[in-house]
C-alpha cells in the first residue's frame, strides 16, 4: 500500500511539473541592468539590421533601439532597452500574437512609470528575461513587437 501511495504521489508531482512546463508564464522570469553575455545568444539590433551574434561589444553600442537575444538555447527571450538608470525600460508581459507556423510573433508590453517620476538623465541599458511561449518556436525566425518597433529574432 505505501509503494503505492508513493507511487501515486509521485506521478502527481511529476505531472504538476509537466504541466507547468507546458504553459510559461507571461510575465518575467527575471531582470537586470546591463546586457546578457552569453557566447552563444543571437543577438539582432533593430536599427541596423545586423547580427553580432553574441559579440558582447556590439550589443553593448546598440542603444538606439530594442535588441532581442535567444536565451538558454531558445527556453528565453532577452530583450534589452536602453534608458535611466533610476527608472529603467522593463518589460511586464510576453504576449503570443500569431503562433509558429502562422506568423511567429509575439508582443512585449513595458511596464508603465508615472509621468511624474524624476528619472536621471543618463543611458544605461536594461535587460528583462521572459519564458519563450510553448507556442511559438526557435525554428522560424521570431517577430518581436516591442517599444514601437518590430524587431524579427533570427533561427536559433
């Protein structure tokens, strides 16, 4: 009877964990001022175009716009805005808006500061990690609409 019970529990913890990995959440994993580093993130910048492919001193002089890094062999998204360092661009939600197959986009929503918050006038970037949506995939290049701009994510 116990090997039982222990039996069933542990298919219980087992599916809870299966599920959960099914179905990411939408918000941040985790954030961080500066760039990620990882060798072998592949890295976009918005404005030019081009892809440094995880050369740490061309992400770190993209300041004009947005860049989207794959993270953790494609299991996240970097995405990395530079702005104050006192009130920093933070991403709040990932949101799905054509699945892999029909478009492969998602949108980024930033969290909202108060117009009337006093932020320092310097230009540090901000990086904010969220989960990679379970319907989208690292196979197809990624549409990233985020900060008024479209930045497309090249196969991992």
């Amino acid at each position: 009877m116990r090997l039982r019970r222990a039996g069933l529990l542990a298919l219980a913890v087992s599916s809870v964990f299966l599920l959960s990995g099914c179905n990411p959440p939408s918000t941040p994993a985790e954030d961080f001022p500066g760039v990620p580093t990882e060798a072998d993130a592949d890295v976009v910048d918005v404005d030019s175009g081009t892809d440094p492919a995880g050369d740490e001193e061309e992400t770190q002089s993209s300041e004009n716009g947005p860049v989207v890094v794959w993270w953790a062999d494609g299991g996240q998204l970097a995405l990395t805005i530079s702005g104050s360092s006192t009130c920093p661009v933070v991403g709040e939600q990932i949101r799905v808006l054509e699945e892999a197959g029909e478009g492969n986009r998602v949108a980024i929503d930033l969290v909202q500061r108060s117009e009337d918050e006093i932020c320092t006038m310097d230009f540090v970037p901000h990086t904010t990690l969220f989960w990679t949506p379970t319907t989208v995939t690292t196979t197809e290049p990624l549409i990233v609409e985020v900060f008024g701009a479209e930045v497309e994510v090249p196969v991992k």
